[in-house]
C-alpha cells in the first residue's frame, strides 16, 4: 500500500506543478496581452496627434498665404502712388523752386490732382475708413489720427492727402523717419484714440531723376484699418470647427500682441500677453514657427496649435483648436478600444481556462462553422464586386470618416502604382497626398453631414500636367462588418475641358471675324468695336468680376455695332453733319445687332447686355446707364464706348485727351454714368499703364 500512495503523491504532485506552470505561462500570456493592448492605444494616439498637425498644418498654410496676398495689394497700392509719375515731376518741380508751392507752374491745380488722386485710390482700396469725408490737404496738428493716403515732402510738409491726418508724436513717427532716409518700412499696428485698429506702409518717393537709392524728396504713407477684408481671409472654407481659430500674433518687446479678434474679445489688438507666461501657445508660435505642441490659449484653456510665418510682414499666423473637441472622441475611442482589449484578454483567459478543463464544446463547433461559411460568402460577395469594378476605367474607392481606405479597385490603385491590398486601411492623404485629400475631404465631411450625393469638379496640379477631376460623392451606411463610408467615383475629365476651351477660342475668333466686316465698311471707326470690348474687359478686372461677367463684357463690346452691316457705306464715312434720320437710323443698329444675335446661345446675358446698350443709346448721347436696374455688363460697356469715342479721332473733330476724357467721365459718373466703373476706369489710366497701352487708339486709321 505504501507504494501506490507514494505513487498517487506523485502524480498529484506532477498535476500541481502542470497546473501551476500552466497557470504561469497563462499569467504572462495575459501580461504580455495588456502591455500591447496599452501600447497599441498608445500609438494609435499618436497617430491621430500626427493627423491633426497634418490638418492644421494645411489651415495654417492656406491661411498665411491668404493674408500675405492681401498684404501685398495693401503694400502694392501704396508702391503705384510712390511710383506716380505725376506725383515725382510735381516734388521735383517743388524741390526745385525750393519747396514753394507758389513758385511752381500751376503748383496749387497739380496739388489738387494729386488730391484727388489719392482720395480715388483710398476710396477704392478700403484705406480710406467709411466715416471719413474729409478732402484736401490735413491740418496735421488738429484732427485725429485715421486711415488714408497722405504725401509729404523731406521737410514733413504735406504735400497731398485723401483725409488723413497725423498727430504729434504718433505711433508712426519712426516709420515716417526710416522712409524720410530711403528706407521702406511697415507701419506696426496700434489703436487711434476712437479705438480703430490701423496698421500701414511708409515708402521714399524720387525726383524723375533722381536715384532710387538714399534720402528722396518726399514720402507717401498709407495707413489702413485692419477689418473685414483682412479678418476674412482668416477664415478656412468648410471650416465647421467649434473651437479653432486663426489668430494674427505679433511680437513687441516683451509682449505678443494679438493683431486680430478673439472669442472672447470682438475688437482687434484687444489681447496682449506676457511671452514668458507658461505655456502659452503664442510664445511657442513665435518661438518655433511651423512646429507643432499641446499649448495652452490666452483664456487658459488646452489647444493643439502650430504656426506660419507670413512673408512680406513680421506677422505669424497662428493655428489652434481645444483638445477636447480634437481629442476627446479619440481618447474616448481608445479608451473603450483599451477596455475591449482587457474584456478581450479576460474573455480569453477564461475561455482557455474552460477549454483546458472541459475541452472544445458543440457549441464552439457550430460557432466555429458558422463564422466559416459567414466569411466564406463575404469573400465570395467581395470577388465578385472586384471583378465588376477592376474592369472599368474609372477609378472608385470607398472612404471612411477618418479618410481611410475601405475599397479600391484596379483602376484606382494604377493611378498611385500600387495594389488594392496596399492601399486598404491607409490614409488618402499618406497616398494621394495632403492637397487632393484635403480636397476630398471638404466635400465628404459634407456627404457624412447631410447623408446627400454630391458631384463637384476640380482641377490638381500634377507632375505630368493640369488634371481636372469630376467626383461623385455618394454616402454608404454603416453596418455590422463595416463603417460609415463614402464611395466616391472619380472621371478624368481634363480632355473634355480642354475641347470647351478650344471652343471658345474658336467662337472669339468668330466674333473677330465678324467685326472686322464692319470696320472694312466703316473706316472711321476701324477697330471701335474691339477697342470697346478690350476697355470693358479692362474695367471688368480692375473692378473684380466674375470671369463669366468679364467674358460677356468683351463679347459685348465687340459685337454691339454688327447691326451696321445694314447701314449704307454713304452714311457710314459721310464726313458732313448727319440728319437727323441718320442719326436715328446709327442708333438703331445696335438694337439690330441684339436682333442679330438672338438665337446665339452664349454663357453670359450678351444679347440682353446689347439689347439695353441700344435701348439707352440715341445717337451720341446716353441716357441714364447708371440706374441699378440696368445690368452691369451693360452699364460697363456704355462707359467704354463713350471713352472710345471720345480719345479716338474723326473726320468732324480731333480725338480728345485721355485726362479730358476722364475729366468728362467723372463729371457725369453717378448721375449718368455708373461711378464705380468710371472710378475704376480712371484708376486704370493713371496706375495700371492705360494711357501707355492705350495711346494708339488717339491715332488716326
């Protein structure tokens, strides 16, 4: 018996220590299970960390560049006055007669030119604030400081001014001394006693002959309010972010001043910081442009901020967004993920432990060919969608909402020269790139948020060339096995928009074609027509409008007089005074052009613009083409023609300046004419080269 006792301790004591080491290598299987489920949170954290510096950084660009454009057109509005070849001859005429007005020839008219001229250009240009209607050279002692355009000579004399006035030891006087010795300078931005937010340039201005390197004559300075124009290009489109904000930050001496609003404060320059508050997210801006930390803003709360420097000014464009919008649903998401792994390995655990003790049940079995024929058709059912979809041409991926990919076929994995399997669950923008992922991704938040297809086009810059993209974004539901998604069907249509192109090169060559029949009839006015429609193109860009517009505008013009192929030769060069039956019977033609034209189907209201041309035309005179009732094709081309014909010779009469052309527009601009488009006329003749460009039309056919 005591044998088999000690034998039956044996065994027992072999079964303990089977049970203890397979105890143990299940404990450190579990170990091992929570430390990757801990780091695979871990990483997926930083990866999403790593997505929003992708995104801000793509904001951040954007935004920069778009204020460093508009700080350009501020800077090259003050340049083109610096650059005024009237204003140099005055200040060196000026500077000859040893700066007595009353010593140069028609000193006082000249300065009330240039007057003029800078009220126009301030007015225009947004210098000039809404509420000022001041005129004239400024008492410099006497009026508070505001926005505008103001010249004045090496001794501080003002020499010409839109309003503006500049008080005794204002936040300018240092640029006012730097630009006085030749040297450009930007003026910081400071708050007036009405509390307007200003900022400005101050730039040397030369005699004709003078170097352009030293002290100058005189100096111009253009102080402008910082509003609207400025804050919008702040704003990102499709931006639906709660909490980000772009914020204009700059550095003075010891403080960082915020140039633009805050949520808190409405009013810019409202904020300014110490720079060596703790974690301040705009002292880590300033310190390390372009880099990316979890910061803390000016009210104290945690953000996920970087920054862009912008070029031409010593400005930063500051990028944030709270934490807890950015990363509280990812925290959220990997803290259920954590806590699935833990039931996940608990779960395993215990179904190791059972299955040690009991074996494999039925019920595992059944399970276990369940799951088998589940993934045996889903495999067949994702076969079978490859092979309809690998043989078309176009490409078609699917998205999720973190612009994953979930599907792509053959096509669509060709154009980034890699497999379907390779692109699966990787982000488009690590593929396609952050441009066209960007892109993309504006437009499927969209689909996410409405559940609406939407088709757009656009057009990428590529290596091999322009590209342009037609994309069909169609939202997929959500189901057990896969996310929300959006499928998205993607057509090269760059071809096809080349054709169209081609298509309107060929219907202006019609239209050249078609006038040169009528300048062959009517040598008089040779070229009128094309003269007209390049004059309206030109107050067209100066004025901003559409692309659509603009073409309408030069097709107008062009075509308003091809009614007069049904006009006799005898009346078209009679040289004598017109009758009255003539008269009516040349104004007549442009509404036989409009008759002309009708069943011409052009992008724009062309006829129409033609049709109202004709209506307000009798004869020489125009009446009333500056009610808003008027279309604004119609009252541009209006203005152009009577320019036109007033500079270009003929047989009665010699052609008129182009200052006494102007002088005539203005005179009737708001009351008969449109005021914005004369106004952008004449701005085009004095600073945009049209009297150079233009000056043949003063010669004779």
């Amino acid at each position: 018996m005591i044998p088999e006792t000690q034998a039956e301790e044996t065994e027992e004591r072999l079964v303990f220590r089977k049970i203890l080491l397979a105890l143990g290598i299940l404990t450190i299987v579990t170990m091992l299970g929570v430390y990757f489920a801990f780091r695979y949170v871990a990483q997926e954290r930083e990866r999403a960390v790593q997505q929003w510096q992708v995104r801000l950084s793509i904001v951040a660009e954007s935004r920069a560049q778009a204020v460093s454009e508009w700080v350009s057109e501020q800077r090259r509005i003050v340049e083109d006055i610096s650059e005024n070849q009237s204003l140099r001859i005055y200040l060196s005429e000026l500077s000859e007669a040893d700066w007595r007005q009353d010593e140069v020839t028609d000193g006082a008219a000249q300065a009330g030119y240039l007057s003029n001229l800078l009220m126009v250009t301030a007015e225009r240009s947004g210098f000039l604030p809404p509420y000022s209607n001041s005129t004239g050279v400024a008492n410099v002692n006497h009026q508070p400081m505001t926005g505008g355009l103001i010249v004045l000579d090496k001794h501080r004399n003002v020499v010409a001014s839109s309003g503006i006035a500049l008080a005794e030891g204002a936040p300018l006087d240092h640029a006012l001394n730097v630009a006085i010795e030749g040297e450009p300078h930007i003026v910081s931005p400071f708050r007036n006693k009405a509390g307007q937010a200003l900022f400005g340039f101050s730039l040397p201005i030369y005699g004709i002959q003078d170097d352009t390197n030293g002290p100058g004559l005189g100096v111009v300075i253009g102080l402008r309010p910082m509003e609207k124009s400025l804050y919008s290009r702040l704003v990102q489109p499709g931006d639906d972010s709660k909490t980000a904000e772009n914020h204009l930050i700059a550095k003075r001496h010891s403080l960082i001043d915020y140039l633009s609003p805050t949520r808190t404060s409405k009013a810019p320059l409202a904020h300014s910081l110490n720079l060596n508050t703790p974690r301040l997210a705009a002292s880590f801006a300033l310190e390390k442009p372009g880099e990316f930390a979890i910061k803390r803003d000016y009210g104290g709360r945690e953000v996920l901020v970087t920054s862009r420097s912008i070029e031409g000014i010593p400005w930063l464009l500051m990028r944030t967004i709270g934490r807890e919008e950015a990363l509280t649903e990812i925290e959220q998401h990997h803290t259920t993920t954590l806590t699935a792994f833990l039931l996940l390995i608990v779960g395993v655990t215990v179904t190791i432990i059972a299955v040690w003790r009991h074996g494999t049940s039925v019920r595992s079995a059944r399970a276990a060919t369940k799951y088998r024929m589940t993934a045996e058709r889903f495999e067949n059912l994702t076969q079978f969608l490859r092979v309809l979809t690998d043989t078309l041409p176009t490409e078609i991926i699917a998205l999720d909402g973190e612009g994953r990919y979930t599907f792509a076929n053959m096509a669509a994995a060709h154009a980034v020269e890699l497999h379907p399997r390779e692109m699966k669950g990787k982000t488009m923008a690590a593929i396609a790139g952050p441009v066209k992922a960007g892109a993309y991704a504006a437009i499927n938040g969209k689909v996410f948020e409405e559940h609406k297809a939407v088709t757009t086009i656009q057009c990428f810059e590529e290596p091999q060339g322009k590209r342009v993209i037609k994309s069909s974004h169609t939202p997929l539901a959500a189901n057990r096995n896969n996310p929300q998604s959006v499928l998205m069907v993607l057509d090269d249509i760059t071809e096809l928009t080349r054709e169209q192109e081609k298509a309107g090169e060929r219907l202006m060559q019609l239209v050249e074609t078609l006038v040169s029949v009528v300048d062959r009839r009517d040598p008089f006015s040779a070229n009128h027509s094309a003269r007209v429609g390049q004059v309206s193109r030109a107050v067209g860009e100066e004025m901003g409008l559409p692309v659509e517009e603009i073409s309408t505008l030069e097709l107008a013009g062009r075509l308003m007089n091809l009614g007069k192929i049904y006009i006799p030769t005898e009346i078209l060069t009679k040289t004598d005074q017109l009758s009255e039956d003539e008269k009516e019977l040349l104004a007549g033609s442009i509404q036989v052009s409009a008759d002309i034209l009708q069943q011409v189907d052009f992008e724009g209201p062309v006829v129409d613009t033609i049709r109202q041309l004709g209506k307000a035309l009798d004869g020489n005179d125009v009446r009333d083409m500056a009610s808003e009732e008027t279309l604004r094709p119609a009252r541009i081309v209006a203005i152009a023609n009577t320019f036109v014909g007033m500079v270009s010779p003929r047989a009665y009469r010699n052609a008129l300046s182009f200052e006494d052309a102007a002088n005539r527009l203005l005179e009737q601009g708001g009351a008969q004419f449109d005021r914005k488009a004369v106004l952008a006329l004449v701005h085009y003749l004095e600073n945009r080269g049209g009297k150079e460009q233009w000056a043949h039309f003063r010669e004779s056919q």
